[in-house]
C-alpha cells in the first residue's frame, strides 16, 4: 500500500492510477483525518461481490436460528398456489 498526500496526487495523479490499477491501493492523506483509499475499478467490484456474501451468509445464519427456534410458517403446496392465485 502506498500514501501519499493530495497535493502529490494531483500533480502525478496518471502516475497513482496506474499503480492502483496494477493493484495496489493508494491511500491519499487529507486535513483532518478525512484521507481516501485510491483501487481499480476490479478491486472495486471484488470488494463488492464480498461485501453482498457476507450479507447474504449473515442473513443464512439469522435463518438457520429462527428455524432452531421453531420461528416457522409452514405452508402446504396447496395454500401457496392459492396465494399465487389472489
């Protein structure tokens, strides 16, 4: 990971996305603490595509504990056709 501050990126900032692009991030220090991480646009979307597993994997498991707990509805597959038909 490389830093650098606002005013260095600016003048080499071709430089900077080159290196973010070839994957390594690029974090730019700012005032007041408030810095940004430079990534491409791949990383971008594997941090992503990571981000929705491990929603979807926490939303499995608060399942899998309601079905322990018998927290269930259970349906006939008559009574979801008839759902399906209103």
């Amino acid at each position: 990971m490389i830093a650098t501050k606002q005013m260095d990126l600016r003048a080499n900032i071709k430089k900077y996305f080159d290196i973010a692009f070839n994957g390594e991030p690029v974090i730019v220090s700012r005032k007041e603490n408030k810095n940004v991480v430079v990534i491409s646009e791949a990383e971008y979307n594997n941090l992503q595509k990571a981000k929705r597993n491990a929603e979807y994997l926490a939303h499995l498991d608060r399942s899998f504990e309601q079905l322990e707990r018998g927290e269930v509805v259970v349906k006939s597959m008559e009574d979801l056709e008839r759902m399906a038909d209103e």
